[in-house]
C-alpha cells in the first residue's frame, strides 16, 4: 500500500471514531447483556449454548431445554479475544465503534483500488467512501450496538474486505475466505459473489488455465467457510441448514406463522419502505421523525438519484450492480422491513457494491449539485445516527408517532 494511502486511511479511521463517538454519545458508556458477548463467553466455556440465566434478557432460540444465539457468528468471534480479558463486563458499544470506525478507511481502500482505472482523485474517493459512511443507514448501524446493528457492521466490514480482495482477481483465497466471514456476519451477503467472477475474468481475458485455478482457490475458501457454517448449524439444532429463527419467541406473531419468513406477500410493504416510505409528522417535539419501519432509500441517499443517468458501465461495474441486486433480493421477500431502524437499514447490505458500481460507471464527485446531494444523505443519515445514539426509539415516542401514521407494517 502506498505511503500516501496508508496516512489518508489511518485519518478517515479517526474522523470515524470521533464521528460516531460523538453520535454514540451514552451508549458507549452502556453495558446491556449482549447476545455476542453471551456467545464469545459461551464459546470460551467450551459451550455452543448461552447460559440459562441470561435467556430473560437476551434474543435467544430454544431448542431442546438449551438457549441459543440464532444471529451469525462472526461478530462474537471477534468480540471473543476482548470478552477472554475483560469478561461479560466489556464495554460492547466501544467494540462496536471500532469495527464500525474500520469501514470509511477499508470502503476508501476498495475504491483506490478499482478507480486507479478511472481517474477519480483522492478528493473524489474521500467524498465516495464518505457518502457510505455518514449518508446511508450505515451511519446510524454504527452509533447503536444492538445485536442487528452490530451484524450488519461486521458484514459492511467484511464486505470491503471481499471488494479489496477480490480486485483484478489477485487474491481469490482470501477473497473467499472474506466473502464467507460476510455471510457468517449477514447471510445476504453471500450474493456478492458476481463481483469475483467478473474479477477474475476481465483479469484473465476468458475462461483460462489461470481463471479455472484462481475460482478453484476462490471457491474452497469460501467453501471451507460454509461448512464450518453447516456444521455449526447441526450441533446446535440439527440441520445444516437451520440457523435457529423459527425458535425465536417474536417468530409465533400470526403473520410469520400464516405466511413464514419469506413470501412474496411481504413484496409490497418492503418495496414502500425501501423507495416511498416518509417521515412521521409530529404536533409536538421533536416535529418530525423517522418510521421505525423504515424511510425511503431516496431520502437518506439521494446520490442513488444519479444512478440512471450513468453511462459507463464496464463489466467490474455491471458485476458490482448485479451483486448489489442479488443481495437486495431477499430483503424483498422477507416477514420484516428492519424494524426498529433510522432509514432502511437492510440497505447496508449491498450499498458498498452500489456505491461501487455508480462510480465505475462514470459517477464523478466534481460538481456543487453531485455534492449538494450527497450533502443531503450525510445530514438526514447523520441525524438518524444522532437519534440512534442519544434518543433512540422507546415506548412513548413509538406510541406518538402510532398516533401520527396510518401505515404500520407490523
């Protein structure tokens, strides 16, 4: 990595931490129980299960008389070296700012990496990681350290790893291996793998000798990855393929239980509250705030505006959208919109491989108006991430804004 670089990214990685500090604000000083924490500890006992004492606080799946952590693992397994030395006591919300501190310099990694073919100045990369960062629901993920939140850091981090990895195809292990830590973060994630094939394919100019070894290495990586996922599943509740949801409490509302997890009844609500979804109109302080439900993605970045207007779409560019498409897909079907949320936080999931592919496609931060939008996203997006930190959701302002909206998905 160029010296250069190596400054710009240790100084995004500080404005970061003081960023969302700042925003974080009491929740860093909070000690909640945790399920990764509860998980790291477990696993450190030589346990899969949590102990039975913690069930009446934490989000847990029962199964056979024992309790456990359905959510992917990855975010325990690297809160677990801390939870050794400092025990269940760890301040999670300072772990959670770390990582989620860790995204801006590794988003501007990735996009030095692939824009060095483009043109786009230092300027124009800070300005792009940056619209990830502060003006998309990433930004109010990263001020809260609530089990949801903290999942889909870890993928966004993941994420960018895979993207820097999986450049030109020049390190299709590791890419592997990253893409895999994603899915174990935020299962979605595992549709990014459009974006490895293109890699390698452009790199190795056709279906070669070096494209069949590098997808070889690409794929028992990753692969290793899923196994240890599959057997993780099966000495909890079974089955491979059992992530443990249908033993969640919340899982027995009717309308999971009529129509299941998935379905394409679920389509129309989530597309609202992907593209359309509005702020709640309040006749008293604080006047206006966010739809737990979700806000519409055109609000919190409405740098997407942009997208239909570009014309460069090369293959990188095409497989990063298809990548953020894919990934996309799922959200659409699914019993639940992101609740509780400041934008539409399922968004985080495949935002780096949009933001990607607009700007390999011909989006160039050089204009006052390009700015201007961007702008917008980082103040509604940063107001979330304030809310998030210092006035989260709670039982009087959820009865308010109940009063004040006609639309209610759950």
């Amino acid at each position: 990595m160029k010296r250069p670089n190596l400054g710009m990214a240790l100084a995004l990685y500080g404005l970061s931490l003081l960023v969302f500090g700042l925003l974080a604000g009491p929740r860093l000083a909070m000690r909640p129980p945790n399920e990764f924490v509860a998980q790291a500890e477990a696993w450190l006992a030589g346990r899969l299960d949590i102990a039975p004492q913690l069930a009446p606080y934490l989000d847990l799946a029962e199964f056979g008389g024992r309790y456990f952590v359905p959510y992917p693992p990855a975010a325990a397994a690297l809160y677990a070296p801390v939870v050794a030395i400092f025990g269940r006591g760890v301040y999670h919300g300072v772990l959670h700012l770390l990582l989620a501190a860790a995204i801006l310099p590794l988003f501007y990694l990735t996009l030095t990496r692939y824009l060095v073919e483009t043109g786009h100045s230092q300027r124009e990369r800070v300005w792009l990681a940056g619209l990830l960062v502060f003006g998309t629901p990433v930004a109010a993920l990263s001020a809260s350290s609530n089990v949801y939140y903290t999942g889909q850091i870890v993928a966004v981090l993941f994420t960018c790893l895979y993207l820097v990895a999986a450049y030109r195809g020049r390190h299709p292990g590791w890419a592997g291996l990253a893409l895999g830590a994603a899915f174990m973060a935020r299962g979605a994630t595992l549709l990014g793998f459009p974006l490895i094939l293109a890699e390698v394919w452009r790199t190795e100019r056709g279906l070669t000798a070096g494209t069949r070894r590098a997808l070889l290495r690409f794929s028992l990586a990753l692969g290793a990855v899923l196994l240890l996922a599959a057997w993780y599943n099966w000495a909890r509740f079974g089955q491979p393929a059992e992530f443990g949801y249908p033993y969640l409490d919340w899982r027995a509302d009717p309308t999971f239980a009529r129509w299941g997890l998935f379905d394409v009844v679920y389509l129309e609500r989530n597309l609202h509250a992907l593209l359309l979804s509005l702020p709640v109109l309040l006749p008293i302080v604080p006047f206006v705030a966010f739809n737990p439900e979700g806000m519409s993605l055109l609000l919190t970045t409405p740098a997407l505006l942009l997208l239909p207007t570009l014309r460069g779409w090369t293959l990188s560019a095409k497989a990063a959208l298809l990548s953020a498409g894919l990934i996309l897909l799922p959200a659409l079907f699914y019993a639940n919109t992101g609740f509780v949320q400041y934008g539409y936080r399922y968004a985080a999931d495949f935002l780096p491989y949009l933001i990607l592919a607009m700007a390999l496609a011909g989006l160039r931060v050089r204009t006052w108006p390009v700015k201007g939008l961007i702008l917008f996203g980082m103040a509604v997006s940063l107001w979330g991430a304030w809310l998030a930190g210092w006035h989260p959701f709670d039982a009087e302002l959820a009865q308010l804004i109940d009063a004040h909206t006609l639309l209610r998905y759950r």
